[in-house]
C-alpha cells in the first residue's frame, strides 16, 4: 500500500519531536548557536567550578537537540525516503552532526588535561550527576597517546576501517537456482529461501552457488579479514593493552575472562547440547545424509496464525502482566499515543527497531504482517522501547542511555515472556511446537553459533599478535574445523563451507558477537527470576540507563554475567525447551 493508504492509528506519530516544519528549522538555528557558543569556550572548560558545571551542562543541553534533529529527520526519512523535504532534513541533521563531532573533538583532550582539576570539583555535590561520565573518561588515561600521535593515531585508524567499508561496497553475483525448470535470482537476501525448499537439489544448488562465489574471491576475503586484524592489533599495542582482544573489552568494563568464559561454555561444557539438537533435528526430518544445506530447514511447518494489531496489544500486555500494571499501561500508551508505525508501505524501510531521543517519545518502526513473526518482533521492540522509557524517567540526558552490551537484555526478556505466555495458553501442539522450534532456532543462532564465531574472531588476531603466517588456506582450515566441532556427527560438512566466514559482516570490524550470547544468557536468568515472582531486581535493572557500568548495572539487577550459573541456567533452558519439544513431537 501507499502510505497514505495506511489507518492513521497504525503510523507513528512523531510530534513529540519536532511539531512541524517551522520548529525543525528554528532548532537547526539554535543548535548551531549552540554549537558556536561551545567551541568560543575552547581552553577554558576547567577556569572554575561554574564554568566547569555550566559547559558541561550547555553540552547536554546542545547534545539533545543535535540528536531531535538527526532522530527526526532519519525516522521521517525511513518511512518516506522519496519526500524532498524529509531529505534535506536528513542533509541538514547529517552535516550538523559531522561538524559537531569534528569541532568539539577538544573537549576530552582539554578534560583529560586537567584531569586533578576536574577531580576536585567532582567532590562537589553539584558535580554528582558528572561523576560517572568523568569515571569512564579518566579510565582511558593509561591508553591516551600525546596529542600529536593520537592526530596520527585517529589518521591510521581512518585507514584501519577500509577493510569493512571495502567489504560492504563489495556486490558478488551469484550463479542463478533452478527452481520447478525456471532460473531464480541467488543473493545474501534470497540464500536463506533457497535454504527452506523441501527440494534437497535446490538447497544444494542454492549453497554450492553462493560459496562457490566466496571462493572465487577468497584470497581478496582473506586479506579483508587480515587487514582488518592488523588493523586492531595496532591500536591495542599503540594504546598499551596486551592485545586487540583487550582492547575490545576495555570499552565494555569487562576482561578476556567473561569472554573466555562465553566461549568454554558453548563451545565445550555444553556442545553435547547443540549435538542433541542437530541429532534430533536430522531424525524429525527424516534425512539420512544430513548437510550443512539441510539445517535451515523448519522443525516444525510454519503454523498458520494471524493477529490483529489490538490482539497483540492484548497478549502482550498479558505476556508482560507479570512486570507490573504500569509496565501494562505503557503498552497501552504506546499503542494510544501512536509510538510506533507498523504497517509495511511503498519505499518504507524493511525490518524493525526501536528508536527516539531523551526528549520524544521511544519509537517503533516495524513491517506488521499479523503473523506469529510479526507478533514477536512487537515484542522484542517494546522491550527496547520500554527499557528507553524506563531509563529516560529516572536518569537525566547524560546518564540515560544504556550500552550496546545490555541492549539486547530486555528485548530478549520480552520475547522469552511471551513464548511462555503462549506456550501456557495454548492448547494446539502444533502451535507449541512451532514456538518450540523457534525458540530453539533462535537460542542455537545466538548461544551456540556466536560463540563458534567468536573463537574464530579470537584466533584470527592471535595469529596476527604472535606473527603466524596467515593465508585463505588458514582461515578456510580453521572454518572447517569449528564447523566440525560445532554440528557434530550428524551433520555432514561439506568442502565449500571452508568459505563461511568470509561473509559474515561481523569479522570485517572488531569483537561483537560475544554479546548476543550475552545478552540471551542474562535475559534467561532475569526471566527465571521474574517467573518466580521477583521482577523487582529486573525492574531496577531497566532504570539504570547509562549511570553506571553494565556489569554493575547487571549485577544491582540480581544476574552476574561472570557468573556460572547464568550461563548453567541459559543452557539448561535449551535442553529444557528441547525435551518439551521431543515430547509433543511423540
């Protein structure tokens, strides 16, 4: 449909931000203003405690409507990408923000400068809102260059980032599939269809194609991959960590320990788990020679479901009674004061996410179908977005975002409580298993396949740390290895997925996939918690936004990610759901 086709109730309202075109512009003007009144303060933050207090405070102020521009303009942007205003708008933010990011590039220098300083004031009550920001700066003293070679630094760093941007500009054509004797169009999007035809010559086809195309550029992938190792190696060694791994971590507060600790579990104590699954999956389908091509395969058909917008909001606010009567209410506010855009319209953007500002309401962008896909991903999105909401209401600007590393907690949260609310209300074993099946899909995609990824990622930069001569023929070993490791006896490997970890976009930048299993592990334990009747802790958990460190924030909520038993808990709950499945299937 058009978008102006769509029921006004079911699009996104987003005057919270901006109430018309007029106000857009008059805030253009003031942020810069804003902006030129910062940077005449050059050389001057740290004079006294008011000046002190009053930059620090006019940066928070200027921050938030930098971010109502960008936010507004992007969002508008995304669900009408042909409207010429909406791009200029997007023009206008884009630069603005560019330019701030370039010019105010001297306020942490100066700070780190006058580090004793700024301590000192930080033992003022009227600094107590700066202290934990101040604490995270500080904390990369050790790691700060001089001036000059951190001008070099940021130079070589630009340099550092070609082999992702390289990877991104690079369009493989793939040989077509056939499909019932018609040529069908193979690409990154289509792979995964071709993977869920019941025709076993199609998966092959489908695999062998798009493999066959990686390997055709595999010492181009292999150098991408290798560059990019060095790259962060680097960096780690110039800023005095004990390697790239390290230096990942540092920005999250943790150590090699949690991520060595994600990877044992996964990869070792609980493998037989992932065996168990692929075993049982190979036996339900009926497969003898069991492929890699063969596991995208459903366990369960798709159950035929549909749901109305209102239905969903009626389950959901039932799935998440358990959270509270306002965490309910706010679901119905969401829906009532039109934070989110659900249905799919021309030149509208794909897929889904929550998104605002600290001053709009938290946003959803999401391509409803009223299919059981549709209705989870509600879900997962109003776990950010109730999060967002959570954290804005307790912290002021500077202190309410939370980081990459918990995003992912109560959006998973969520979608978990919802699973149990329809496993628990419903009746249909079909339906069970097909919920079954899903939760099972996404635990192996996120608990088991990052941490095989993230062992590669680990390796990859060991080789470069310790000098080891590195070519295609290492990295496509070491592929085959883990894919052994990782499916077990019941899935046969076949030679081209030696290629399989030159398209997974991850590797081309710097030590990410550890945190999904992260972020399920943690939200399995919050879940187990609030099932037996204690949300508080999780409830603190969502109010905590940036205010202090994430371990901490997980921690003050009852779960430690450095603990065992999150991780006992998390894979317990697989075999668990693996076993429920096993006996409906019976």
């Amino acid at each position: 449909m058009n978008r102006n086709e769509a029921d006004i109730r079911y699009t996104w309202d987003l005057s919270s931000l901006f109430a018309d075109q007029q106000a857009f512009d008059a805030q253009v003007i003031e942020t810069n203003k804003q902006l030129e009144d910062l940077c005449s303060r050059k050389g001057h933050i740290t004079d006294s405690l008011s000046s002190y207090v009053q930059f620090l405070n006019d940066q928070e102020t200027f921050e938030r409507g930098l971010e109502n521009l960008y936010v507004y303009a992007k969002m508008a942007t995304d669900v009408e990408p042909k409207d010429m205003q909406n791009q200029h708008n997007l023009a206008q933010a884009s630069n603005l923000l560019q330019k701030a990011q370039l010019d105010l590039t001297f306020v942490s220098l100066e700070l780190l400068h006058h580090a004793e300083q700024v301590r000192e004031y930080l033992k003022e009550d009227v600094c107590k809102d700066f202290r934990y920001p101040m604490h995270e700066l500080f904390r990369t003293l050790p790691h700060r260059l001089s001036d000059e070679m951190e001008n070099f630094l940021s130079e070589v760093n630009e340099i550092a980032s070609i082999p992702d941007e390289t990877y991104q500009s690079i369009r493989l054509t793939f040989d077509d599939v056939i499909v019932d004797g018609k040529k069908e169009f193979l690409n990154g999007a289509t792979y995964r269809e071709f993977l869920r035809n019941p025709n076993v010559e199609v998966r092959k086809q489908a695999f062998e194609n798009y493999f066959k195309e990686y390997g055709n550029f595999e010492n181009a992938f292999a150098n991408l991959l290798i560059g990019n190792a060095k790259g962060q190696v680097l960096n780690a060694k110039t800023r005095h960590f004990d390697s790239a791994l390290q230096a990942s971590l540092f920005q999250d507060g943790v150590d090699e320990t949690l991520y060595n600790k994600i990877l044992f579990m996964a990869n070792e104590k609980y493998i037989h788990y992932l065996h168990d699954f692929f075993a049982m999956k190979k036996r339900i389908l009926g497969i003898e020679d069991f492929h890699e091509y063969d596991i995208a395969l459903d366990l369960e058909p798709s159950h035929e479901v549909h749901y109305t917008i209102e239905e969903c909001k009626e389950i959901l606010k039932k799935a998440f009674a358990v959270l509270g009567d306002d965490y309910a209410a706010i679901i119905d506010q969401a829906f009532h004061e039109r934070w989110i855009d659900f249905y799919p319209s021309k030149e509208k953007r794909t897929g889904a996410y929550s998104w605002g500002t600290y001053d709009s309401n938290p946003y959803i962008l999401t391509n409803f179908t009223g299919s059981y896909d549709s209705l989870s991903t509600l879900a997962h999105e109003l776990g950010h977005s109730l999060h967002s909401y959570y954290s804005k209401k307790n912290n002021r600007a500077m202190l309410a975002n939370y980081q990459i590393f918990v995003a992912e907690v109560a959006s998973t949260v969520n979608e978990i409580l919802l699973n149990k609310y329809l496993l628990k209300t419903s009746k249909d074993p079909q339906y069970r298993r097909y919920i079954l099946s899903n939760l099972m899909e996404e635990f192996v995609g996120t608990c088991y396949r990052q941490p095989m990824f993230a062992q590669f990622e680990k390796d990859l930069h060991e080789w470069v740390e310790q000098r080891k001569p590195i070519s295609s023929k290492t990295i496509t070993d070491r592929c085959l290895e883990l894919n052994k490791q990782y499916f077990g006896e019941a899935v046969i490997i076949d030679d081209l997925q030696k290629y399989g970890f030159y398209y997974v976009p991850h590797f081309y930048y710097n030590f990410y996939v550890y945190k999904y299993t992260l972020g399920m592990a943690v939200a399995i334990s919050f879940v187990k918690e609030i099932l037996n009747g204690n949300a508080a802790p999780y409830r603190e958990f969502l109010t905590k936004g940036g205010s202090e460190s994430p371990v901490d924030e997980l921690r003050h909520g009852g779960v430690d990610p450095l603990s065992d038993q999150v991780y006992d808990d998390a894979f317990t709950f697989f075999k668990e759901i693996m076993e429920e499945f096993q006996e409906l299937k019976a």
